[in-house]
C-alpha cells in the first residue's frame, strides 16, 4: 500500500482524502496523516458534513470535491487547519485554484478510489484539477494539455457555493466563529456577474428532429439494441429526466412500476432526483406510446406496466438487471448524437451539424422544459413540478417570450432614413 502522505511530503501529487458516498461512513483518517495534530479534527468534522449529503449523489459529490481541494490546499501549501482559515486565506486557496501546479493536473478524469485484494486504495492516477476540452475538439484530434487548465465562472460559482455551506455548518456546531467566505467583501475580483439570463445549452428544431428520427431508424434497424436507446432519448426528451435519475443506484433504482395509473386513470412517473427530492411527473400520451412499444420490444406484458412491476426500467443489454452506470446512457445519447450530426451534414444543415457536436445529455431535458414552455405552452408551474425545480423562477429561465419580443424589436432598428 502506497505510504500515504509520507508519500505525499516526498512528491506534490497529492492524493485523495475522501471516497464516494456509498463508503464514506466507514472510511477512517489513513494513518499516515494521523499524526499531525489538525488533520484528525479536520477530517472527522470534514466526513460528517458529507455524510449528511449521502442521499443525494450530485450534491455530494460537489461538496466533497470542493473539500477535498481545500482540505489538500490547507494542509499542504498553507500547513493549517481548515478550522484556522480566514478570508485572506480563502483568497489565497482561491488565487491556487485558479492557476494550480502542474502535477495537481490530469488530463482525464478518474476514480479516487480502487478496489484492491479486498482494500479500498488511493488511485495514483487521480488528480484533483481536470483538464477538458469541449467535443468537437477532441473528434479534431486535438488533446488536452495542463498549461491549458482554467477554472471557469461556473466552477467558482460552485466553489463559493460548497465552501460557504461547509463553514456554515461548522458556525452550527460551534466550530468557527464566522464563515470566511462571506467575509471576502470583493467576490467580484473572482466572479463576473451577468446582466439578463444565463443562457440556456438545448438543441434546436433541427436538431431534435433530426436527433429523434436518427433514434427511430436505428430502432428499426437493430431493434434488439436500439429500441432501447429510442425510449432512452423519449423519456429524456419528454419527461425532462437527469442522467441520475434513469440510472440504477444504491439510493433509487428505476423501475416499470415507477409508470402508475391514479384513480382518475392518469399516469404519472415517480422518480427521485437532485437533492433526494421525490417527485411525480405527468406522463402525457406519446411517452404511453414510447413505453408500449419499448415494453413490446422486451417481451413485458401487459401493454403497460401493472402496479408494484420491478423490471428494471433500464435494462443490460448484456446480462440481467438495470443500468447502473450514467457512463453508460450517456455513451448510448452520445452515439446517437453523433449519427444525428451526420444526417444533418448529410441535409447540409452544417451549422447545426457543428454546434450539435458540443451537446451533452442534460441539453435533452433543457430542451424538453423549454419546448413544452415555448412550443407547446404550458404553463410554468405545470413545467416546475413536473421537471423538480424549487421554484418557478428558475423554470421562467426557459421561457423566451421575453427574448424573442426583444430580439423582434431590434431588428426594426436602421442606420439612417434615407
């Protein structure tokens, strides 16, 4: 087993600290660190703000990664306890964050943990800094390089975020007099602020067209593999679900029973999303039409699913039981993707062709709120509950009403009267 941060003094490649949610309630401070006085404290105070957040995948993994980057930046730049941290120091991690060392950057994004002999050891490889580079750049043959790492407005967005949660919690229990965060009075050297909406990443008509049809011809072409990838894009489109949220996982596994009949004969989808929030969409009547002949393509009777069904909702192509990798639907969306982009070169739709290269599997439920909003007008509470936002204000980011008024008035505008 690699000397943990004996190993670490020796070499500036730190290595991680905190292993994912489903073992983090056992996970116990590596001997090697014990030592130093703050690191025990520091640790223990650490795990049980992230235990709190097991039931919720994203959130947890955001809090653990922003710790993980303080906590190493504490103890191994600045030789302090996260509890002695002041704002001048926040700036500083900040400032580190911004620009880290080489050897604290990957090029690829990797496991923290592996599975070993029966042990649970520290990837050598993992790296706490990760270098990306958009699509279309990678299908150019272009890779990443660590002199290119940048921490984007979003990411200290986050940052902020998670760090400012954490100290909270710690004022909570007595633990820190005042939250260093919120005393950096100029936030506004880091964070650039946005006049108007942020925009919103979603396809196109064209796209989406083109997207859904490649769907259905691959279904028709190899149905025993893609009528699966039809539903998956279906219910993605239609229901506005994450990626989280139609994978199997520890916390909720999705299954045909989730698609129920109320006693006024409507059908609703339960699912369980961000935060742990349950929530029941409404199931309109061409996702009844998807899901009857997906469940016709898997030899399930009866046509729709019978109360309490535990058939995995997305099932293994190879073996029994459902998809528990996101890695995996995303792949699926992905291949999609790519031959949607080719019919539309073939359409010399090249713009579109081009741009839709950057999509990810999220511009899916961007695009089936804003189209259910913009093209199909429901109303915006209607779209709030049925997508899981907190509040209506955030759904009203979809709308383009507004925008569309706007951009109409402009182009009334002229140079001169002549």
């Amino acid at each position: 087993m690699v000397c943990y941060y004996t190993w670490m003094s020796k070499c500036s490649t730190p290595i991680p600290i905190f292993d994912t949610a489903k073992y983090i309630g056992e996970q116990k401070l590596p001997l090697d660190i014990a030592d130093r006085l703050y690191t025990k404290k520091d640790f223990d105070v650490m795990r049980e703000f992230l235990i709190q957040y097991q039931g919720s995948q994203d959130t947890f993994n955001a809090y653990r990664r922003e710790l993980e980057r303080l906590t190493q930046w504490a103890w191994l730049v600045a030789n302090k306890s996260i509890l002695d941290l002041g704002h001048k120091d926040i700036e500083k991690f900040i400032e580190f964050c911004q620009s880290p060392p080489a050897s604290w950057v990957g090029l690829k994004k990797t496991a923290r943990f592996i599975d070993k002999s029966g042990e649970r050891l520290p990837n050598p490889d993992w790296r706490l800094f990760v270098v990306t580079i958009k699509k279309s750049a990678v299908k150019q043959g272009m890779r990443p390089k660590k002199e290119n790492y940048e921490l984007s407005q979003k990411a200290l967005q986050a940052l902020f975020s998670s760090l400012s949660s954490f100290y909270n919690y710690l004022m909570r229990g007595d633990l820190k007099e005042n939250n260093p965060i919120a005393q950096i009075r100029q936030k506004s050297r880091f964070l650039r602020k946005k006049q108007g909406k942020r925009q919103i990443r979603r396809l196109t008509t064209a796209q989406w067209d083109h997207v859904i049809k490649t769907a259905k011809s691959l279904a028709e072409k190899d149905p025993s593999r893609h009528e699966r990838t039809l539903f998956i894009m279906t219910i993605l489109y239609l229901l506005y679900l994450r990626v989280s949220e139609l994978a199997a996982s520890y916390r909720w596994e999705p299954k045909m029973g989730d698609f129920y009949q109320d006693s006024q004969g409507r059908w609703w989808f339960k699912t369980v999303g961000k935060g742990n929030k349950e929530r029941d969409i409404s199931v309109g009547d061409s996702m009844l039409d998807a899901l009857k002949r997906y469940r016709e393509s898997r030899n399930l009777t009866p046509t729709l699913p019978a109360p309490g069904e535990t058939e995995p909702l997305i099932h293994k192509l190879i073996g029994k039981g459902p998809v528990s990798s996101t890695r995996e639907i995303r792949y699926v969306v992905q291949n999609c993707f790519d031959a949607a982009i080719a019919s539309l070169m073939n359409d010399n739709l090249e713009d579109d062709a081009i741009a839709l290269t950057e999509a990810t599997v999220h511009w899916l439920r961007h695009t089936g709120i804003s189209d259910d909003i913009n093209k199909f007008g429901r109303p915006i509470s209607h779209v709030r509950d049925d997508a899981g936002h907190s509040s209506s204000a955030t759904t009203d980011l979809y709308n383009d009403s507004e925008l569309q008024a706007r951009h109409a008035s402009a182009r009334k505008k002229v140079l001169d009267n002549s």
